[in-house]
C-alpha cells in the first residue's frame, strides 16, 4: 500500500515543479519589454520611403498610372485593375499599420523619458521630427483616398470602428501642425541620434528645411480650392526650402537586403524583367533630345533604339526600352524631397500671383536643370561641366524654353515636372491630377476611368462598412473616378 501511495504521488511532485517554473514560458526573450522612440522612427521611415520607391505590383502601381513605364505582359494594373491584388489595401495598411502606428508609439515614449534625462529642446526637436513624419504620412493618405480615418486613427485598443473625416479637415489639420512643428525646431539643438534618423541625419536644420519643403508642396495643393490659405503658407516656406542637389532628401540604402533599395529587390532578386517605357514617356524624351533618356532607360536589344511601349498592351521586352539599372541598384538613393521639386512649386507660384523670389522663367529652368544635374551627376557621376552644356542644349530648344513651349504655364510647367518627378511615381501621379498635365493617352483595356484616387481598401468594407459606407457616399462615390477635394478643374 505503501508503495502505492508513493507512486501516486509522483505526478504531484511534477505538477508542483512545473507550476513554480512554468511562467518563464511567458517571457518574450526576443522582444523588448520596452522600445525607445529613436527605433520606432527608424522602422517607419523605412516602412513609408519604401512604399515611395517600390515596383511592385502587389505595393506601388504609380509608375504605370502616370504612363511612365508599362508591362510586357501582367495588364491587371496598367490597366487600372487595383483589386486583384488588393493594392489599396497594402498601401493603405503600410500608412496605418507599419508608419502612425510606430510613430505613435515613438511620440510617447519621448513624451514619457523623464525631465532629468532630456533637455527641453531636445525633447521638442524629437516630438517635431516624429510629427512632421505623421503630417507626411497622413498627407500621402489623404491625397490617395480623400476621406480617411483621422482623429479616430490608430487607436488600437479603444477604437474598433474609427470614423472617417472629411478630406480638407484633416489636410487643413495637417498643415497646422506642421506651422507648430516649424515654430517649435530648434535648428541648433540635438535631435535623434543620427543613425536613428535616416531622413535628417540628426541636423535639426535639415528638418527645418524639410518640413519647410513639405509646407510648400501642400501649400500648393490647395492652391485651386483655396488660394488665400495657399498663398500663405507658400511665401512662408518658400525662402527655407531646399535649393540645390547636396540638400535633397533621401533614403540611404545598403548593399544586402533587407535593407536594399526595394527596386533591387523587385527587379533584381525578383528577377522582374517586364517593367518597361511607355510609349508617351518617349515621346517626350525623344522629341526633345532629353539628356536624361539614357539615365532613365536602356536601348531595346532588339535594334539598340529606344522605343516605349502603350500602356496596357501585351509587348515583347525586347522590342522595349528596359529601365536603366542605376535605379535598380541596392545602394539606389530613394528621393523624398528634391531641389527639381521645389522650383517647379515656386514656378507656378509666382504664375498664380504668390510673392515668390524670382521668375517663373527662371524656376522653371532651374527645375530642369536639377533634374539633369541629379541624373548626370549625383547619380551617373558625369563632370558638372558636361551637365552644364546638356542643360543649355535642351533649354535652348523651342519647344522646351519656357518663353515658346507649347500651352499655358500649367501645360509648360507640368509637362517638365512630370519628367522631373521620374521615379518618383506617387508625387508624379499627385502632380499630374492637380495640373492636369501632360495629358495621358487612354490605357489599353481600361476597366474604369482614370484613377483620380485609390478605392478603399476591401477589409474597411468588411469590418468597418458602417464608417465606410458614410465615408463612400460622402465624397461622391467609392469610385476611383471621383476627383479629391483639392481637384475641381
């Protein structure tokens, strides 16, 4: 019996053993019990340029909506097919999920470091690089969708069904918030940690200047549906913004993946070999002796020519310019604001009556001057001085100076940015849609209209139809027809 006894208890034994050892289960050895914001910016940085610079047809389809390059074969979204790949949903997650949500976290755990171990102005230089990031962001959503969810955003936890709110409210929010970002930098204080920083390096002058860029660009965004606001914030920003190649701003890559320039990685490792020219790009590039064509693209290996493809149709790749590499590279910088950028917004500022220094003219062709300058020499290594003469030859030509271009300054001025904003495929879809040029030629087999925004993602449908529905009918329409607020011509 004794025996008995003691083998019975046995499994006692064992089950007091466990349950004293058994929370160590709980520990999360490969997760911080707590993450600082200096890493938590990082990682949405990386998350919101890489949406920017990707190729892939399952994240940023902007290269094919603005008819820069085509497909040789897959259609689907070259012919503004968004949803068998379910692209508003990615593109809407990635802002959601994989940005604010970091940013958020980072903005309080600043707000949380004790007194005694920040000093005031470093703590409100940190909070403004986090919230100018979060305006970048949402903008990037606003001008994508029109109605989105903001001040019930990214409230993981309390708000399950966020309300979405009305376009021009949040963009007018926005850029109150930037004004306050602005107004609190302190350009000689401390920021993040340099190699925290992948956008200012740490130089808190730099986020001046770049938040400065960015108020420009949304400046103008409003320029049609609300010129005094426009005006306003375009003269205050015009003077701080970027102004030449060595101020651009980018993203650094590496050499190896997963931190590559996602074009090697969708190009390169993807071994994706249908990306090529359209047609319209082309024309453009050829008609004009463009200096840049063979920055941007490479010879057919068919013929040795450059040749462009339409957008939509099926076409064999070697009858088509493929683009040039040096895009595909892993180091690839990823453009988020640029010198070509800021000249053609102070260009058309002064052609609407802004108290901009200079001339339209003279923005103009600084505008083509920094692209060329960027392509042949920052990134192709080509001597200033060749640069330079490639500059005069394309100016000089009547149907690229500004005084004889064809069309209005719209048409002048939105032709050439369109160029300019080469790989750069979401702002060149925003500046198409809002100057309306160059006009695009109808894709192959459309199934829709032109896409003036992105539909909604399908989950928002399923989990949130109530905010959905209202949101959809609202802004005219679940529709990618549907024009945003800022664009009524």
């Amino acid at each position: 019996m004794k025996k008995i006894l003691w083998i019975c208890a046995v499994p006692l034994l064992v089950l007091s053993s466990c349950t004293k050892h058994i929370e160590k289960y709980n520990d999360e050895t490969k997760r911080p019990v707590e993450v600082t914001g200096g890493p938590l910016l990082t990682n949405a940085t990386i998350n919101l340029v890489d949406g920017l610079a990707s190729a892939s047809v399952n994240t940023n389809v902007f290269r094919f909506t603005v008819q820069q390059w085509a497909m040789t074969t897959y259609q689907d979204e070259v012919n503004y097919d968004f949803f068998t790949r379910r692209i508003p949903d990615a593109w809407w997650s990635r802002y959601y999920k994989d940005v604010l949500a970091d940013l958020k976290a980072a903005k309080a755990a600043v707000t949380a470091i004790p007194d005694k171990d920040i000093l005031p102005e470093v703590r409100a230089n940190q909070a403004a690089v986090i919230d100018i990031t979060e305006v970048l962001s949402y903008s990037i959503l606003v001008n994508s969708f029109g109605n989105i969810p903001y001040s019930q955003a990214v409230d993981i936890g309390n708000v399950f069904f966020p309300e979405y709110d009305d376009a021009s409210t949040v963009f007018s929010d926005l850029l109150t918030r930037l004004n306050a970002d602005i107004a609190a930098i302190t350009p000689a204080a401390e920021g993040f940690e340099p190699a925290q920083d992948l956008l200012g390096g740490g130089d808190m002058a730099k986020w001046f200047m770049l938040a400065n860029s960015l108020k420009l660009r949304m400046g103008m965004t409003l320029a049609d549906i609300d010129p005094s606001t426009a005006k306003t914030a375009v003269e205050e920003a015009a003077p701080n913004v970027i102004s030449s190649n060595d101020e651009n701003v980018f993203l650094s890559y590496l050499e190896s993946p997963p931190n590559s320039n996602p074009l090697y990685d969708d190009i390169v490792l993807g071994n994706r070999r249908e990306y090529i020219a359209t047609e319209l790009i082309m024309e453009y590039l050829q008609g004009w002796s463009d200096p840049r064509i063979d920055q941007f693209f490479v010879p057919n290996t068919s013929a040795g020519e450059f040749a462009g493809s339409i957008s939509g149709k099926v076409s064999t790749r070697s009858s088509f310019s493929l683009p040039n590499g040096n895009i595909s590279n892993p180091t690839a910088p990823a453009l988020v604001f640029d010198w070509t950028e800021m000249e053609f917004l102070k260009a058309e500022a002064i052609e609407r009556g802004f108290a901009v220094e200079g001339t339209a003219e003279g923005h103009y062709n600084d505008g083509i001057k920094a692209s060329i300058f960027w392509w042949m020499v920052n990134i192709n290594d080509s001597a200033e001085i060749d640069a330079q003469a490639a500059v005069d030859a394309y100016l000089a030509q009547p149907g690229v100076a500004y005084a004889t271009a064809a069309g209005d300054w719209k048409e002048k001025i939105g032709t050439q940015k369109w160029l300019g904003l080469y790989n750069r495929p979401y702002e060149a879809w925003t500046e198409q849609r809002r100057l309306d040029y160059p006009v695009l030629k109808e894709a192959f087999a459309p199934i829709s209209g032109y896409p003036n925004r992105l539909p909604y993602p399908a989950i928002e449908q399923q989990v949130n139809g109530g905010s959905y529905t209202k949101a959809a009918a609202e802004i005219g329409g679940d529709k990618v027809e549907v024009k945003l607020f800022w664009d009524i011509n």
